[in-house]
C-alpha cells in the first residue's frame, strides 16, 4: 500500500497534472481525465486549430462539425466493438414506468446500482473525429473523380482513465479525412507527414515521427497490431512531454486501406473500393507539449513561436 503511494507521489505524469492544476489550466472534475479547461489553455488550442487551417488551406477540404456522439447504428456498423470494446462509450436513459421511477429513487438513496434502471439510447460518444466522415460521404453515392476530402474537428470520448494528463477520457481530435483510390489516399498521407512535421517543427517541440499501432483489444487485437505495423499503416509524431523515453503520440497519420470503404461501400468511379486515410492532432496533447517545453505563461513563449500561434490568420 505504503509503495504504491510512494510510486504514484514520484510519477511525473501525477507531478505534471499537479502542476497543470496548480496554474489553473485544468480543472479537476473529480474522475481521472475529466477536466475543465481555463481560459489560457482554450486560447492555445484555439490558436493552434487556427493553425492547422492554415496549413491545410490551399487544399480545399470541406468543413464538417458534428456533436460528440454518432448513431449507434453507425457505431455498430464501423466495426469499433470488435477493435477497441474497452474504449467505448453509449449513451443510457430512463424510459420506465413511475414505478421504475420509485425504484430508481430508492436505489439512488440505499446506495444501489440505479444506472441498471437505464437503457442503451441512439447516441454514442464519438470515438474518433472521422467516425460520422464515413456514413455521411457514403450516403452522397458513388465518389467523384477527385475524391473526397474533409475537415472534421470533435470532442472524443474513450474510456481509458489515466492520471496522465494526456490520456483523457475526453478530448479533442482535428482531422483531415480523404476518401479516394489508393493513390489519392496515399499522396495525402504522404503530405501530411511532411506538413505535420514543419508544423510542429516550427512550434519549437523536440519531436520525432515513428511506425505505431493501435490498441486493439484481446489475442486477435495482438494479431491486428502486429499487421498495422509490418504493412506501415499507422505513424505518429511523438514529442516527450512527462517522459523522454516514452514520448507522447500528438499527431497520427492512419491509412485504413479499404477498410472503410468496404463497412459502407464507398466506390470510385470505376467501382472500386474506396481507401480512406485519416490525419489526426491530439489538442490537448499539443497544448500539454507547448505548456511542457515554453512554460505556463504563453507571453513568456520564444518569439517565433507567439509570431506563429498569434500571428495573423
Ligand atoms: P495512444 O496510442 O496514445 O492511445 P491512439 O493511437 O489510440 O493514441 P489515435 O486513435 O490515433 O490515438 O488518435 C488520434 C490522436 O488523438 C492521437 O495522436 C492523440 O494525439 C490523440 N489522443 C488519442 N487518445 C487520447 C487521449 N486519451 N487523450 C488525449 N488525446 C488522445
Ligand atoms: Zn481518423
């Protein structure tokens, strides 16, 4: 017992939320990786969102929004529970009798599992920004020649509770989504390794760009990760932000190869499968590297960085 607390008092991820809490920037909500977030640290996600328009401008994607949750029906459909069932999250109601009310009531006062009076709703927190990209392109018909490429930025949820302030339960994700043929798809990720880099390059952050996988769930998750890897599907820009060793995944580059593309049958024109490719940025990740390596106060931040984030758009 004695240790554990010992280890947990000399973890610097403990140590920095600490500190981020200390200056105000995060606020505590009571369960780990729930936050509140202060004035200062939205401007520096909103002033880094601003960014990444800039630098993906002269493409032309095309903006979408969406609230933080898809159809379940899309849910089910993207596959999600057989990759990463620990990280999801649904949406419950009440939709009971008065009785079932009574009950409820009860169970809350005694100290009772009252969330079982619930049932699963149509809503489910969003996983990934790109989940509702898919549905929606595929319900447009058959792509046009050029493709598609869109803007997409939204709250994520996954269950993951970590005293690292970088891995949240919530948080927010900017991506670029391009839907084409295999060539398009891969021209895309192509540039936006290169972008990503001169971005965050330019924003003064030690980094480095590695071959990744993901988190898949379970022995035949082992499988998936192993094969993400050898076929080089996934990369992330990494930059140490409470360890050197274990640097911190701030932006992904993701090709899923037809993978998309056949869940909804998104076709080419010559009647193809679609490949799609995804470029995501980690806000909070990015904010948390910036506040790491420049310090608390973003008036203190070395010049070309502040020229770079509060320059003109
Ligand atoms: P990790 O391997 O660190 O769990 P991931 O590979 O699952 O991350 P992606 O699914 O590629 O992450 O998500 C895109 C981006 O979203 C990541 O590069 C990261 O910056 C950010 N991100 C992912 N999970 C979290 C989280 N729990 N808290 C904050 N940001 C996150
Ligand atoms: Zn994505």
């Amino acid at each position: 017992m004695t240790t554990e607390v010992q280890v947990s008092a000399a973890d610097p991820q403990a140590a920095y939320l600490e500190e981020l809490v200390r200056h105000g920037l995060l606020i505590p909500m009571g369960v780990p990786g729930l936050y509140g977030r202060s004035g200062l640290f939205e401007e520096v996600v909103e002033r880094f969102d601003a960014a990444i328009s800039r630098h993906g401008r002269e493409d032309g994607a095309e903006v979408m929004r969406f609230p933080p949750a898809v159809n379940r029906r899309d849910f089910e459909t993207s596959e999600y529970l057989k990759s990463f069932p620990h990280l999801a999250g649904t949406v419950h109601s009440f939709d009971g009798s008065e009785r079932d009310h009574h009950t409820l009531l009860r169970r809350l006062e005694e100290g009772e599992d009252w969330t079982a009076m619930q049932k699963a709703t149509d809503v489910v927190m969003t996983p990934a920004a790109c989940y509702p990209i898919y549905p929606t392109i595929a319900k447009r018909g058959t792509l046009p020649a050029e493709g598609a490429l869109v803007d997409v930025f939204s709250y994520c949820f996954r269950h993951e509770p970590s005293l690292d302030p970088a891995r949240m339960q919530l948080f927010r994700m900017r991506e670029y989504v391009r839907v084409g043929t295999p060539e398009q798809v891969m021209s895309f990720r192509e540039s936006w390794l290169q972008r990503g880099r001169a971005l965050m390059e330019s924003l003064g952050v030690p980094l480095e760009i590695d071959l990744a996988n993901d988190p898949f769930f379970g022995r035949a998750g082992k499988m998936l990760s192993a094969n993400q890897r050898d076929q080089g599907l996934k990369f992330e820009l990494l930059i140490p932000i409470t360890s050197t060793e274990k640097p911190t995944a701030c932006l992904s580059f993701n090709y899923h190869q037809e993978h998309f593309g056949h869940l909804w049958d998104i076709r080419t024109p010559d009647g193809e499968l679609a490949h799609t490719a995804c470029v995501g940025f980690g806000m909070e990740r990015v904010a948390l590297a910036l506040f790491k390596h420049h310090g608390f106060d973003p008036r203190e931040w070395p010049a070309p960085v502040r020229a770079l984030l509060w320059g003109r758009d």
